[in-house]
C-alpha cells in the first residue's frame, strides 16, 4: 500500500546523481532542439513575405483567387448561369513533362457573397467544383453537398445566392424555373454592404513521389480553373461599377498565366469567363511551420528516458514489494512528467515567437491547445517511462529491457517521423503499437475539402489523441501489472 513516508523515501532514493543528469539531458534536447530548428528556419520571398490570411475565429486559412464582384446591399440576389468549367495542370504526372487540360478535385467556380475583399473575412459560396458537383460553402470550414455530376453548353446549372441580413441562402436550377435549396447560413456581423460576384479559383495538383523504403513526398503544382457564365442577375445592388481583382493577390506571375491564360475576368457580348487559381478554405498556411515541429528533440528525450527507466526497473534498490514497485513507479513518472512539461513549455512558445519574429510563416495555436499538447507530451513520456520500467521489472537485464522499449516506442516513433516507409504501414504503427500515444501533439486537422498528403510523414496520426493516448496506457497497464502482481505483497510491517 502507498503511504506519504513510501513515497518520501522512494523519491528520496529516486534523486541519484546519475538520473537527474539525464533527466536534466532529456529536458535540454527538448528546449535546444526547438530553438535550433526555429533559429535554423528561414523564409525567401521578394519583398516582405504576406502575413497567412486569419479568419474570425483567428484560425489560418486559405483566400486566394478571382474575384469580379460589386456591392450588394442587405437584401439582395444574385443569379447566374454556368455553362462551362474547365482548367489546366502543369506538369502532371507521370512524366511531369506536359501542360494538360483538367481540373483538379477541388477546383471550383461560381458565385459568392464576401465581407469585403480582405483575405480570411467572411463569406458564402455557391459553386461548380473540378470532382465534387455544386457545393455550397461558407467561412473556410463548413461544406455543403448540392447536385452531384458536372455540366455543359447543353446541361448547365443556374446558381443563386440570396442575402437576407446576416443570412445566405444558395440554391440550384437546371432550367432557371425550379429551384433547389442547397443550404442556408448565417454569417453573423455582416456590413451593410457586402461584395457579391463570380470568382474562380483551383488549389495546386497534389503529385505524391516515392522515397527511401516505399515513403513519398509530396510536390504540389500549379493549376488554373475557368468558369463561363451569362444571365448575370444583380438585385439590391447600392449601384457602382464591377470590380476586377484578385484576392489574396500573387496571380499572373507563372508562365502560363504570362503567355496563355492571364487570371482574370473576361465580358464579351454578356457571356463572362472568369479564369483564377488558389483556393479557398481551411488550413491555408501552405509550408507554414506546425506547432509539433518545436518539439522535434522528444524523439531524443524519448531516447533518454526509456534506457534510464529500463535500468532503473532492472536494478532495484533494496527489498521489493508492491507498494514498494508503486512508489518507485510513482517516483518515476512524476519526475519524467515535470522535466517534460517544462521543457515543452519553454521550447514550444518560444520556438514560435522566433519563427514569428523571423517572419516565417507559423501555424496559429489558441492557448487551450497549446496547453493540450505540452500537457499530452509529458504525459506520453511519463507513461513510456513506466513501460520500459515494467519491462526491466519482467526481464531484470536493463539492457534487453531498454531494447525492446526502443523498439516498441522509439523505433515506431522515429521511422513514422520521416517519409521513409509506405503511408499505409506508417499508419498502422502508429495505431498498434505504443508510439500512437504520441497522436497528443497533433495541431493539423485533417479537411474532406481540402487537398493534402494527410500521412504520418506530414504530421498527421491515424488515431485522434485521445484514442492513440488509451493505446499507450493499454501496454503499459499490460507490462506493468504483471510485474508488480509477481511481487509480493506488502508486509503488515510496511503498511504502517
């Protein structure tokens, strides 16, 4: 039984010289690790490098494309025909030698009702997607499914979005007499006026390349989607001119914008093509730094930790009984679980901070989740401890013990870390072994409506934290018990 005074003496004895100069060792490569790879990072672009566009809720998203629009009062309608989308893909694979007509998934044109020409304000969008069918879709995340298939000259689709205050209706026609309500939404603070208009825009073609063991890395390329439109309708318009330009800016800088197909919006004789690319939608900080990045010394940390708690299990102190074996336990993870937490809670802001200051693109972290992560990861490593501890209690070789720690939590862990296995086997490792535990650090969400290389290698876990951390505790409760249930128990003697 764990009494005060067990505890008082266990963690007394626990204070060797030689574990806290590796605890103190874990805990500077969490913190130098961070810092290097934040001092380390640098960012290129000609002139000073744009700010990533923040929506509402101070969240990073994408909001880049074309947009022709004028101001539209606060009841209002627009109405449109679409008859044709089509795009372009440079360098497909795969050769990548080729420009091909196409369009990728999500590409998408169509109409939309936006707060301003700000990137990342407020919006709703009614439109013709490259794979998808029309869609509906309002303030980066939100995504709603209309009509499926594509369309033509001879099949197009009417698109309408209404406006009523704060709230947007988008709805669908195949003749411009019956219409389907495809979603209603509210975009709450909306001005007075807001712009309304055509816009079109297509995310870079995702191309995955085969490295080391089966791995890949993704290579992302340009594309362009084009939508043609006519029967152009404008109701509760203050008055004002159409306004041509591109949100988010960085069009017409490609050779194939230069020399074939300018972005922008063409009128002739009432038919208006409108051509852009970019996207728009949640996550947009492309090659922005992710919060977990600071924290690449765990994996050193990791390291440390397994072969002190594997020595210290094989090697006990004195005589053993259960609540000897609990205290020593105790001792452990407690001093695992501290040296973490203050190490991550240095290394991770201030990473960040530096990055920031250096101008480097950063993901943005609300505090709830920056403490989500720094909480998580002392707690994984604590539980790691008390694993390999349990293992040196079964095996009583600290050695054989701290190997097969190693190799039930680091080498899963390390290998997964970088594109050097297949996606597919990297995702099961991190769903049966311990290293799931460490799904706790994941800040990147993974989107439907968003194209990306959703893999380990890009730091996105197969199990959401809560399930990978009940798969570490699952081990650790299955090598622990066994260990301390083989031991006598306590004594009449050392319960007082």
């Amino acid at each position: 039984m764990l009494t005060r005074e067990l505890l008082r003496r266990e963690w007394t004895a626990f204070r060797r010289p030689g574990r806290l100069i590796a605890l103190a060792a874990a805990a500077l490569a969490v913190i130098a690790s961070g810092l290097l790879h934040a001092f380390g990072s640098q960012v290129s672009c000609d002139g000073p490098c744009p700010a990533a566009p923040v929506a509402a809720d101070g969240s990073a998203v994408g909001d880049h494309f074309w947009f022709l629009h004028r101001g539209l009062g606060p009841d209002g309608v627009i109405t449109v025909r679409m008859t044709s989308m089509s795009g372009t893909i440079t360098y497909p694979p795969p050769h990548h030698d080729r420009i091909v007509p196409g369009l990728v998934p999500w590409a998408k044109a169509g109409i939309i009702v936006k707060d301003g020409v700000r990137p990342g304000s407020s919006y709703a969008a009614l439109m013709m997607t490259g794979e998808h069918g029309v869609r509906m879709q309002h303030d980066y995340r939100h995504d709603i499914a209309g009509s499926p298939g594509g369309l033509s000259p001879r099949s197009p689709r009417w698109l309408r979005l209404a406006r009523s205050g704060d709230t947007v209706t988008g709805s669908e026609s195949a003749d411009g007499r019956t219409w389907r309500t495809v979603g209603t939404v509210r975009l709450a603070g909306l001005p007075e006026t807001v712009r309304v208009g055509l816009f079109a825009a297509s995310p870079g073609d995702l191309t995955l390349r085969e490295v080391g063991l089966g791995g890949t890395v993704e290579q992302v390329r340009f594309t362009q989607a084009t939508g043609v439109f006519d029967h152009v309708t404008v109701e509760g318009s203050p008055g004002g001119s159409w306004r041509s330009e591109a949100v988010g800016g960085g069009m017409n800088h490609t050779d194939w914008e230069k020399h074939h197909n300018a972005s922008g919006a063409v009128e002739k004789d009432g038919v208006i093509t409108v051509s852009g690319t970019g996207d728009i939608g949640p996550g947009g900080g492309e090659g922005a730094f992710s919060a977990e990045r600071t924290l690449s010394g765990l994996l050193i940390a990791l390291i440390i930790v397994l072969v002190l708690a594997a020595r210290f299990g094989a090697r006990p102190d004195g005589p053993e009984t259960r609540g000897v074996l609990a205290a020593r336990a105790a001792a452990l993870g407690a001093a695992t679980f501290a040296t973490v937490l203050a190490a991550a809670c240095v290394a991770l802001p201030a990473g960040l901070a530096i990055l920031s200051g250096k101008g480097v693109p950063v993901q943005q972290v609300s505090p709830p989740t920056g403490a989500r992560v720094v909480i998580g990861v002392a707690a994984v490593l604590a539980l790691c401890a008390l694993l390999a501890y349990g293992l040196g209690l079964l095996t009583r070789r600290g050695p054989v013990a701290a190997l097969l720690a190693l190799a039930l939590v680091a080498v899963p862990y390390a290998v997964t870390a970088v594109p050097l296995l297949p996606d597919a086997v990297s995702q099961w490792l991190l769903r049966l072994t311990p290293a799931a535990g460490f799904a706790v650090q994941q800040t990147a969400v993974e989107y439907p409506q968003v194209i990306a290389h959703y893999a380990p290698s890009a730091g996105y876990f197969p199990l959401p934290g809560w399930a990978g951390f009940a798969v570490l505790c699952a081990y650790t409760l299955a090598v622990l018990w066994p260990a301390v249930t083989r031991t006598p128990a306590d004594r009449p003697a050392d319960r007082r």
